[in-house]
C-alpha cells in the first residue's frame, strides 16, 4: 500500500513506524528537517521537508499513485486545506484528517466524501482527545481493568484483566474456568502476558498470580469475570480528580460530572475560569496538579481515582505517583514518551495510555485489506485484536464449512468468538465457520495479520469505506 502522512509529530511517526515495519510504501511530509532526519535513520521509507498544505510539495508526494493520505500535523487548518487540495488535484485518495478543534467537531456535518453536499472532502474525521477521553470513560465504566475494546457494535467487549491473589480463577486451569463461572456467563482467554512474554491460552495452561489476561465475553459478563479474575470485586469510581483542564480533562469533566464527584484542576488561571463557567457540579480548581499541600487540602485521600491528563509528560507522572502516596486507590495519566511509559506502568501509576498509540490503533483498520470491520494494536503495537468478516464459500475458502479446530491457523492467533447475524458464539474447537461471520481473533504477532485476512477474504481487496 502507499500511504502519504502529513506531520513527523508523535502520531505521525508513530504511523510511519507502524507501517514501515509491515512493508508498506510510506512518504512523510514535514517542516522539521530534523524530525524527518531522525525518521529517516531508523525507518525505510522517504520524507519532504516543506509546508504539508502547499499544492507543490502535495505533488511531490506522489499522490496520484497513493491508497491513502493521512494529515496529521498539529494544526488543523492546515489538515483540512491539505485534504481539499488532494480532493481537487488526487481525487481517488482516501483522505483522513487529524482535527482537535472542538469548534469543527461539533459540526461534523462539515466534513463529508460527499463533495457534491458542499462538504469538506474528508472520508475520515479523527480527535485524539476524543479517542483519549472515550478510552478512559471505558476503563472507568469497568473498574480493574487495563484495556477495554468495543467490538460487533458493542456486543462484545474485549478486556485485559491483572490476575490477582485470592481471585477465584487465579491458579485455574483454561480449561476448567467455565466451572467456576455462573451457567450464563461464557468466555474466551485470547492470550496471556506473564512478565512481557505471550503465553498461547491451551486448556492446561494455568492462570498465575500478576498475569495479564486478554478475555473476550458479552458486555453484560465483563463485570463478573473481572471481579472473578480479582481477589474482591472492584467498587466503582465515585470521587474523581482529573489533573489538567484543557480538551481531555474539561470533556472528562462534563461526561463525568452527573453520576460522579468531580474535581478538575489547572493551573491556568483563565482556563480554570472559562472551564467553572461552562462545567455545572465539577469543582474547579486554580492550582499546580503535583502540588502536595493543594492535594491535601483538597482531601486526596478520599479520592478513589485520579486521572492525569494535562499537556506534559512528567506533570502526569510526578502527581500520579504523588497521588498514588496519597492514598488514591487507582491512577491513570497519559503519558505519551514511550519509554516512559515502560519504566512507570506498575511503579504507582496503575495505567499509563499514550494519546498517539491510541490514535494509531484506532486508524490500523482503514490500513487493513480484506473485509476488516475493525482492528485495533495492543501491547504497545506487538499484538492486534480484528474482527473481520469471512467471505467466499466452501468451494473457494479454506475456513467457510470447517470446523475451528480442523483449520491450519497460524500459530500466532486466537479465535475469540464468532458473531453470526445477532448472536455471540464463544468459540470452541467444533464450531463451524460460515460465510459472512464476523470472527473477533487475537494475534500475538502482527506479523500474521495478512495470513488471517487471506484466509477470511480468498480475493482480498481494500475495502476501506
């Protein structure tokens, strides 16, 4: 595939190196000489040093000949007249925009393929904020967990779990879990991380203590499994502090301040007061977020989440930590230098997330061929969860009228569950694929990732919209 990125920031090279590393033909256009250097030292591909908006510079991308154009500097002007101007001179690029103004996001009526509406030729729309905050609404909405990940519209969630002391499926067998579960309730181990090593989920292989287990169930089984997972079931969030006012921690604040207790701090004293003024229960709070005594004074202990989320890497980290001493129960801080994120996740910080690994995971689907309804990069980009659609018949798939178990996999994968018209089917050996299931499958090892879809898509072709 040939994809062109505007922007060398974080999520832009987090996209580069993600694709470079699958073989794609990658073009990175920028302003920094130095950033496109640095990228251009590690990873194959190449870099234009110029204004991602110009009409010259986009001609020298090679547009004509490119799948996909990716605008994702830090501005969104320019991201938008870069999409309008490869509209006009590339019409058959799919076009996907970067926009963080929450002025354009409310009206997303603006931006449309549809050009003949008057829109904004945009096939895709994408808020990291927006994917950030949607991200830690879901961690709240289930307590314990480290991830959690919407598929088949919701039906079906999958959820990484660290496996307790004391949890009644801690030092279980696989195989045996259903045993310890109620009657209704079914799920699939997709894999399991003990100390950073993958360990493929077989029947006889046993849960210990401090695993990270990957599961897959219906939406309504996800609190039950959890808490089974865990040595006590974990009581939700009601009080709540959110370090740093700007576009996460303000939409934090509002989707949040109905059911929760709401306290957001920042120490811009204008942003504090625009943020008081449109915010109706959440306290707002004039103040440096790794201030100890302000935390203090303003009952720390008492809160049983904080959520950092303010510009700076080590504002989040030091006052999550600091919290964290305080006596918070659990804290979450979006950290986004990947090295700092190995170093801290488990030291205090209970979850470190990354803005661009977000956003370049909600994006991982539209760079998938076949029929992939959605894809998402887990393990800071080692293991991928996708559900795709199968497609063909028994005479020309080698997966439609078999069993699971009777199919050669690659060795690197997991079938989760299978979702057939309406129905969740937690997948055993038995269960026959048929055409158009959509299968939720885990894959330790990327590389695999065009080996499955070959499979569920005999003739693959994109199918991005």
């Amino acid at each position: 595939m040939n994809i062109v990125i505007l922007g060398a920031g974080q999520v832009g090279s987090s996209l580069a190196e993600l694709l470079a590393h699958e073989n794609h033909s990658v073009t990175v256009v920028d302003l920094d000489r130095m950033s496109l250097q640095r990228l251009q030292d590690r990873l194959d591909i190449r870099t234009i040093c110029g204004h991602a908006s110009h009409p010259d510079i986009l001609a020298q991308t090679g547009l004509d000949d490119a799948d996909l154009l990716i605008a994702a500097t830090q501005n969104d002007e320019t991201n938008i007249l870069a999409c309008q101007i490869a509209h006009i001179n590339h019409k058959s690029v799919t076009k996907i925009a970067r926009v963080r103004s929450k002025s354009y996001l409310d009206h997303p009526e603006l931006f449309n393929r549809d050009t003949e509406a008057g829109c904004v030729p945009i096939d895709v729309l994408i808020s990291p904020e927006s994917l950030v905050k949607d991200y830690i609404l879901q961690l709240i909405d289930y307590p314990g967990s480290l991830q959690v990940i919407n598929f088949a519209q919701g039906k079906v969630r999958l959820v990484a779990v660290r496996a307790e002391e004391s949890g009644l499926l801690v030092n279980k067998k696989i195989g045996l879990i259903k045993q310890h579960l109620p009657e209704n309730i079914k799920t699939r181990i997709v894999a399991i991380y003990r100390k950073d090593e993958i360990v493929m989920p077989t029947a006889d292989v046993v849960i210990n203590v401090d695993d990270e287990v990957f599961f897959l169930a219906k939406s309504e089984h996800i609190s039950t499994i959890v808490s089974d997972l865990r040595c006590r079931k974990v009581k939700p969030s009601r009080n709540i502090m959110i370090g740093g006012g700007g576009n996460i921690g303000f939409s934090l604040a509002q989707a949040l301040e109905k059911a929760h207790q709401v306290k957001l701090i920042d120490r811009s004293i204008q942003q504090a007061r625009q943020n008081a003024e449109i915010l109706e229960k959440t306290i707002v709070i004039h103040g440096d977020v790794s201030d100890k005594d302000l935390l203090l004074e303003e009952n720390i202990d008492e809160i049983d989440l904080f959520i950092a989320v303010t510009n700076n890497d080590e504002a989040n980290i030091i006052s999550g930590m600091l919290a964290k001493k305080l006596g918070v129960k659990r804290v979450i801080a979006l950290v986004n230098n990947q090295s700092y994120v190995e170093l801290i996740q488990r030291n205090s910080i209970d979850i470190a997330i990354s803005a661009d690994s977000i956003t370049t995971s909600h994006l991982l689907h539209y760079l998938r061929e076949g029929d992939t309804v959605k894809a998402v990069a887990l393990r800071r980009g080692t293991a991928e969860a996708m559900e795709v659609v199968a497609h063909g018949s028994e005479n020309s798939s080698e997966i439609i009228g078999k069993n699971i178990g009777d199919i050669d996999w690659p060795k690197d994968i997991t079938i989760g569950c299978i979702i057939r018209d309406e129905e969740v089917l937690i997948a055993h050996r038995d269960l026959v694929i048929e055409a158009e299931d959509h299968a939720i499958i885990f894959i330790s090892n990327t590389d695999s990732a065009a080996e499955v879809l070959t499979l569920f898509s005999p003739e693959v072709k994109k199918s991005w919209f």
